[in-house]
C-alpha cells in the first residue's frame, strides 16, 4: 500500500524536523571538539542553514531519479479496440496478456518470449 500525498508530506516534516533538533543539539558537541567557539545562536543559524541545503539537495536528487527513464517503459499490447491482445504461454500453459519492450513480445506472467 502507498503512502498518500498528506502522509509524505507529513513523514518528510516529521523527518525533516528530527534531522533539526539533532542537528540543533550535535553542533554544541561537535563545535567545542573541534575548537570552534560557538554560541546557541550561531549554532540555530548554521542548523538553519543546513537543514535548507539537505532540503534542496533532496528535492534535486528526487526529481532527477523521477524524471530518469533510461528505458522505455514495459506496455500490454493492445487491439485498436483496447482489448488485450492474449497468447497462448507454454510457460503457464494457459491464455496470458503479452506486453511488449518496444522490441520483445513476452507473457505478461512469466516473461518468456513470444
């Protein structure tokens, strides 16, 4: 079962607002181990400003994979009356829709070649 629009939304706010109380309160760890003078307010606007950097650095990373499509797209081969053309698999032994790679007819159950 897939997530709905709202519960993304609300597990990406949910996750993003983790990832900044952790952040918040790692940089009073990690500044003094590393000798770098801070206060709580320096602290907020360095959390700040990387929580927007992994914000924008998510979002690219998940529009380019959505909008990555190296290969065509697997389709049932239909007739011009958008019924699905049926061939007899010798595999599953019965009827089964074909679909098609753009190349290569196979059973839409097993995948053997027709």
């Amino acid at each position: 079962m897939s997530q709905s629009k709202k519960q993304s939304f609300t597990e990406a706010l949910s996750n993003t607002a983790v990832g900044f109380i952790v952040s918040y309160i790692s940089t009073f760890l990690i500044f003094p181990a590393v000798g770098f003078e801070s206060s709580p307010g320096k602290n907020l606007i360095i959390t700040i400003y990387f929580t927007i950097v992994s914000i924008l650095r998510g979002y690219v990373i998940r529009r380019w994979f959505n909008n990555k499509d190296v290969e065509p797209k697997d389709e049932y081969v239909k007739k011009t009356d958008g019924t699905l053309i049926e061939r007899y698999c010798y595999d599953c032994e019965i009827e089964m829709p074909i679909k098609c790679d753009g190349i290569i007819t196979y059973c839409s159950n097993c995948g053997l070649k027709h």
